[in-house]
C-alpha cells in the first residue's frame, strides 16, 4: 500500500518458510487476503488464514497489474467522469471489492485528489435539500421563527459548507484512530495508507441527498419549519454516511490487521466520530451559519 503521494511502501514479508532455490519471482507472490509470503506453497490454500488461491492466476495477476483494483488508480489511460463513476461504484456499493483493494502490496494511490474531488461534490449534495425546504416552506404559512425565505437558502448553503468542512476534517480523524489502534500486518503502524484508505471510504458522504425524502417529511412535520426540518434530516443522513464508511473500514481491518481488542476499539471509536458529526456536528454547523449570516 503507498502513500498518498502516490510513492510505494514495500512492505517486508515474513522470511519463515523461505527457500533459496526458488526463483525471484516466486517470492513476490503473497496471499491477497493476509499478504503472507506463498512462497512454496503448492497446496493452493495460505497456511497463514486459510484463502483457497489459484497459483498461476495469482502470480500473472500480481506480476501484470500489481493487483490494482480502485479504479481512481488504474496506470490506464481512463476519462475522469468513467474513472470517478467506477471508483464511486466500488467505494459506495462492493465493500468487499474495496476492502481487497488494500489487502495487497505493493499498490499505489491517488487517494488525496480523489478525496479533494469527492469534497467538491459533497457541498451540492449536501446543500440539495436546502432547494427542497424552500420550497416546501414557500408553500406553507411562515415560521414564527424564520421570517423570510431567504434565510433559509442563506444559512443553509453556509451550514451545508460547514458540514462539508467537517466531513473533510473526518479522513484524518479515522486515520489517526485507525493508525495508533490497528497495527499493519508487517508489525509496524503506517499513517498514510489508512489516510488513503479513510479518504476513499467518506465517499459515502455523496449520498446525502437520500435525505430530500426525509426533508420532505420533517418539513411536513415541523410546520414549515425548513432550517429545523433541514438540521434533523442532515443528522440522520450524515449519521447513515459515516456508519456506511465505517462498515467498508471495517471489512479493511478484518483484512490488513490481526483479530484483537486495538480493531474492534477502533471500529467503536470510528461509529462515536460518526455520532458526533451526525448529531454535534451538524447542530454546530446550524449554529455558526446561523451567526455568520445574520452577521452579514
């Protein structure tokens, strides 16, 4: 796995079972599963977790593409939009697909232009509901408490920006849990591939306009009351994103680190980060919009 600069990491594979005789390409055939070292192992099963492999394939697969398998990576030429919807595809919707992706080394990785873009799209999709509530509320009596229209598309947009901010500031949270709890297969911590990791999984975040139904109803509910129908859809939503995000981490960890209490600690801690975007978060980005823009 590598850096986000895209620079390589060779992991150190096990020596134990080692033969000199053997060719140098044979030692760089690991088990896509656990990376151990299938180094004369002929029964076409890893005695370190048990993968069932097809010898030949594997060696062709690792030896041709260096089992490069999030398509926002592919060395091949590739059109940006079918390169994103790809990666989309697999980072939203085949965890397990994702989870292989780094269970293999060497692999390079464009995990920090890809999170910059997911971070451009977030915001309108975070902010599509905010259309929905003012329209809702233009077609019911005015809040008691929100006078205007205008209010609701101002502070909106701004706490939808806020949110996105945060959502940001989420990839670098996961990797910091995820780098002092789950110690890589090699014995060592690597900071920068679980930052690489974290960046693809918040992709999930781009679902967030599931929320307008949910708009539509809290709105219905509130009595037009659209920020108020907005900041309870937003919680929900953002909450349902993490949770997403974290169950693809999860498949990750079971892969590239040992069973034991540091994993399953940084799963819960990942689902409390979750809980406070989801419910703190979004109140203090409601507040602070809601300051900003009567400040204007």
């Amino acid at each position: 796995m590598a850096d986000p600069d895209s620079s390589q990491i060779h992991m150190p594979a096990p020596t134990a079972g080692r033969s000199t005789g053997r060719h140098l390409v044979d030692e760089l055939i690991y088990c896509p599963v656990c990376n151990y070292n299938l180094t004369g192992v002929l029964s076409g099963r890893c005695p370190e977790c048990g993968s069932y492999f097809h010898r030949e394939a594997l060696f062709a697969a690792q030896r041709a593409s260096d089992i490069t398998l999030i398509p926002w990576d592919d060395p091949d030429p590739m059109p940006l939009l079918s390169r994103l919807s790809q990666t989309l595809r697999v980072s939203l919707f085949d965890p397990r697909r994702f989870a292989f992706a780094f269970s293999v080394v060497p692999q390079r990785t464009r995990a920090v232009q890809f999170a910059g873009l997911v971070l451009i799209l977030t915001w309108p999709a975070l902010a599509a509901p905010v259309g929905v509530g003012w329209l809702l509320a233009a077609r019911m009596p005015r809040s008691v408490m929100l006078a205007r229209l205008g209010d609701i598309l101002g502070i909106g947009l701004i706490a939808s920006f806020l949110l996105t901010v945060f959502t940001g500031l989420m990839i670098p949270l996961f990797a910091g849990v995820l780098y002092v709890l789950c110690t890589h297969y090699d014995g060592q911590p690597h900071f920068k591939p679980w930052l690489s990791i974290s960046a693809y999984a918040t992709a999930h975040f781009l679902l967030a306009p599931v929320s307008l139904p949910l708009m539509f109803v809290f709105t219905l509910f509130s009595g037009g009351e659209a920020l108020l129908a907005y900041g309870a859809a937003m919680s929900v939503v953002i909450l349902g994103c993490g949770l997403l995000a974290v169950f693809t981490l999860r498949g990750v960890i079971s892969l590239r680190t040992a069973p034991g209490p540091g994993p399953r600690l940084a799963v819960v801690l990942l689902f409390l980060l979750c809980l406070g975007l989801g419910f703190f978060g979004t109140g203090l980005a409601m507040y602070v919009a809601s300051e900003v823009w009567y400040a204007m």
